[in-house]
C-alpha cells in the first residue's frame, strides 16, 4: 500500500526538493527516528534534524512486540533495517494464561519482541547512516524550530508542542482508570504470559514478554481500589531523582508476582505507577507543523501496535512528502492513508483497554472461560474464530459456563442451529424488550422480500433481526424483535 521501493527507485540520483528544504523533528522515539531515515534517503538533498531531549542510552521501558503483519511491512518498506531488527529480536509464538486455579496455553501466534534500547539503537545508527543529524540532550522549546519548512511533532503522548494550544490540532486526550507500571526481570518465560494474582487487597494482573535473551519485559495492572488499599499510590517524591524507579512498589510486586519470578527480583528503569492515555486529535497538521506516532494516536499497549503505529506513520508521512512539491498537500494525503489503520487499532485498543480495567471482575470464572473472555476481548479475533483455532479450549469453557448454571432458563433448541444452552443462548433484557436469546442476525441490503428473510432468520433461532439500510453501512431495526412478554 504504501510505495517506498517506487520513491527510492524514482529518486536516485535526483535532487527533487520541491518547496520544502529543511525538516526539524522533536522526539528521537521511533516516529522520529524512522521518518528522518526514509526522508533522508528519498531526498538526500534535504537536511533533517532530529531533536532528541535524552541522551542516545536513555531509553523508558523495556521490549516491545511486533506482528508478523507488522514485520514484513517494514521488509517491504525498508529491507536494510527489518534485517537489523530481526536479527535483535525473539520470536514468541504461545500465549500462556495463568489463571488462579489453572495455566492455560494457546499457540500459533506469530510475534516478535525485541528490547527499545536495542530498536532505538538501531533507528539511530540507521537515521544517521542515511545522513539524519541527530541533537541528543536537547530538549526543544514549542516553536523555536518554526524556521523549518517542515516541523515534525514526534515528541510522543504528552506532546508539549502540541498540547501548547489544544485547539490547535483539536487534541482530546482520555485517561484510563488502572495504574500501570513498566518492569522488567531477568526471570525465564517462554511465551508472552499473562499471570492473574489475588492478595488481600485485591487483583493484579502482569503481561510478560521476553524479549532478548534473559530478558522480560512485566506490564503490571491493578484497578485503583487495590492500588490505593495496597499502600502503592504512597509513591516516593521523585523530584530529587528524576530518572529513578518506585523501588518500594517494584519490592512489593516482586513479592506478590513471585511464584511467577521463581526469585528473579523486578527490575525498573523510570518505571512508575501510570495510567494509559489514549490521545485523538481532529487534524494531524497545521501550517508547516505535522503530528506523527503516539503525539497523533495512542493505542492501549495490550494491543502492542504504537510502535508499529509509529513506524507506519513514518513511511506514510515520508511517501506522502515525496510525491508533494509542497508539505501542505502531502500533510493531507499522510493523514488520508493512516487515518482508517489508526481507528481501526484505537477500536480494537478500546475494549481491551476496558477488559484489562475490570479483569478482577472475571477472576471468579472458571479459567477456561476466564480464558475465553480473555481472548475475545477485541474483535481481533471472534468466539468463532477462536473455536476455529482452539475448538477443545471452547468446548471445555462451555462446558464450565453450562455446569456453572450460566445457562439456567435457555431457549431450548431452536429448528436450524445448535443452540445448545450457552451464553448466547441466554435471554436479555435490551430496554423494554426482552429478546430469547442473543442470536443476532444481520440482513444484505440485497435480501429480496425481508419479511420472508426475517422469518427465515426466525426459523434459524436469531432473537434480533437487523437489516442494513442505505446509505453505507448503517444498521437499522426495521423489524420488531421479539417481544417475549412473558418473564421466564
Ligand atoms: C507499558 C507500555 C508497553 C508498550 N508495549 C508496546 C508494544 O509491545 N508494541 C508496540 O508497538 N508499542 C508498545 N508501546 C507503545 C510504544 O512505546 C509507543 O507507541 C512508541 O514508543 C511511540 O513512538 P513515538 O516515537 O511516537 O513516541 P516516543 O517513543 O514517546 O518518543 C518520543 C520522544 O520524544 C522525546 N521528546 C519529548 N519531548 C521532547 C522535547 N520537547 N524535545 C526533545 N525531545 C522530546 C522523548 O524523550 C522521546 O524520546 C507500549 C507502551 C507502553 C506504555
């Protein structure tokens, strides 16, 4: 979709710098890094600079995850580094889920990890190969580089040069309610786990990734009650030590993660308690200024994309600027092309941001549905599609969910599917009107007679008929459900 092998191959050799001369980038992270190498080599004419307020080693967090998808996008685009940070990376293919009372295991997810340091590293050195000039220790003032006849804002979710002015790219910024901490540990885990402990005070829940050898990466996640009756909101003052880590918080999740550690302490690196933000923002440029990676978007990191995000911007950004002689245009067709993939990873990013806030809720269920739930929290991937890949895991959670009387009081079989008491087979109250089961079915606009189509739909158990209207793809409710008035 996005054409680097053409903008290299139309460019060698040309000095086509059209209106725009000069690039200043704010945030050395990989937005920033990864846009100055493919401007650079699309135009080595052009003069980039990328304004980084750290020092090259002074990187937050510890590995990130790519998809498989992800990967070799980044082989299409840019062959040279994908080799790189393959080669600096694991692959991990397993989830592990251990529940309280059980581990659960599902396998055949293509991944890879690999440490920031080590990625910021390498888009660097390959930045500066392609002739970037990299500032460390710089921390940049909002509009000391409006000289620039680009100004790329890659300076990450708390973007100080576009908060400035709120207005300014119609910025709106959610919190999410459950501190987060970002940890690592030299413990051993073979698959990225996801480990469920109950204390006294209540649930935490920690994400595991390896990422290098003898390296984990630990997201660990409570809700605020047990943060607060745990004692963890009292996080030390850390304006004598900015770089420092809530030592006091890493020593309590070490021991309340420790059968998971097997006596590997936690290890932090500015890790403190957070919670996510999930940035919007209405326009993504304004004059010569353009927004790029988590200072447009943000995306719940148990979907692990802003990085992947961040580096699809950067292609996109610089595709768009060297097929435009003015940045004006080429602004407009960035936000064109990664519009739609962003929403669509902020509308999976959504629930699973939820799921994780309320988890604790959950932890009474037996672990295969637990699991279940777990892994259809997004629509990434369906109860069908789930039953596809793991039938007997679905099998065992129905199962549990019918034993655990889940399912007292279903509809009885309907006539052309198996509706074999499950939750989809439960009633549900949807405002006034109670429907039999949970089995929706949706109309083509080119259903032909819709009264036949919605009796057909009845004849095979669906409770709610819906029936795509024009234009687009809305949905309307041109039918009446079934009232079922009679309470069972
Ligand atoms: C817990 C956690 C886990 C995550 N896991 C994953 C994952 O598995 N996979 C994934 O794809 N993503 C993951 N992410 C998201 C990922 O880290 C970000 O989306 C990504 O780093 C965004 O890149 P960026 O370049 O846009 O911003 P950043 O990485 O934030 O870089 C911005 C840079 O700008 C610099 N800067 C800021 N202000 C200034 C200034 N005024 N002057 C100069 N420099 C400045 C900062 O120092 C920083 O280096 C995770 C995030 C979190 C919080």
């Amino acid at each position: 979709m996005i054409g680097w092998n053409l903008i290299v191959q139309r460019n060698e050799g040309a000095a086509l710098t059209g209106g725009w001369r000069k690039v200043a980038v704010v945030g050395g992270g990989p937005a920033g890094l990864f846009l100055a190498r493919l401007i650079r080599m699309a135009r080595p004419a052009v003069s980039v600079d990328v304004y980084e307020r750290n020092a090259p080693d002074e990187a937050s967090g510890f590995g990130v995850v790519f998809s498989a998808r992800t990967m070799s996008e980044l082989r299409r685009n840019d062959p040279e580094t994908h080799a790189r940070i393959v080669a600096a990376s694991v692959a991990v293919s397993d989830m592990e889920l251990r529940h309280p009372r059980a581990t659960l295991r599902y396998g055949g997810f293509d991944f890879s990890s690999i440490s920031r340091r080590a990625l910021l590293l390498i888009l660097r050195e390959q930045a500066a190969k392609a002739g970037a000039t990299l500032h460390f220790g710089k921390l940049v003032a909002p509009g000391s580089l409006d000289d620039a006849d680009v100004v790329v804002y890659a300076d990450g979710a708390n973007s100080s040069h576009r908060d400035v002015d709120p207005e300014r790219f119609g910025t709106s910024v959610r919190h999410g309610s459950s501190p987060y901490m970002w940890l690592g540990t030299h413990a051993p885990f073979d698959a990225a786990t996801f480990a469920f402990v109950e204390t006294e005070h209540g649930h935490f829940a920690g994400h595991a990734y390896p990422y290098a050898d003898g390296m984990t990466t630990v997201v660990v996640e409570t809700d605020p009650g047990t943060w607060k009756a745990s004692g963890m909101d009292r996080a030390g003052d850390f304006s004598r030590n900015p770089g420092g880590s809530d030592e006091e918080a890493l020593a309590q999740l070490g021991e309340i993660f420790a059968e998971h550690l097997g006596g590997h302490p936690l290890i932090g690196n500015r890790s403190r308690w957070s919670t996510f933000r999930t940035v919007h923002n209405e326009r993504w440029s304004e004059g010569n200024a353009v927004l790029l990676g988590d200072a447009a978007h943000t995306a719940h990191f148990t979907v692990g994309s802003g990085t992947k995000m961040a580096m699809e911007d950067a292609i996109s950004l610089a595709a768009a600027l060297q097929r435009n002689t003015d940045p004006g245009p080429a602004f407009a067709e960035y936000e064109r092309e990664r519009r739609g993939p962003v929403a669509r990873t902020q509308e999976w990013a959504e629930p699973s941001m939820r799921w994780w806030e309320t988890f604790g809720r959950r932890l009474h269920m037996a672990p295969a549905q637990f699991g279940l739930h777990f892994m259809t929290r997004t629509s990434a991937l369906s109860y069908e599609g789930l039953r596809r890949r793991f039938p007997d895991r679905v099998d065992e959670a129905e199962a549990a969910y019918r034993t655990s009387g889940g399912a007292a009081g279903a509809a009885p079989a309907a006539a052309a599917v198996d509706l074999r008491p499950n939750a989809v087979t439960e009633p549900l109250l949807l405002g006034s009107v109670r429907l039999r089961n949970r089995l929706v079915e949706v109309l083509p606009e080119d259903c032909g007679d819709r009264e036949a189509a919605v009796r057909a739909a009845e004849a095979r158990g669906a409770a709610l008929v819906l029936a795509r209207q024009r234009p687009g793809l809305s949905l309307g409710l041109p039918v009446p459900p079934h009232p079922e008035p009679a309470a069972r």
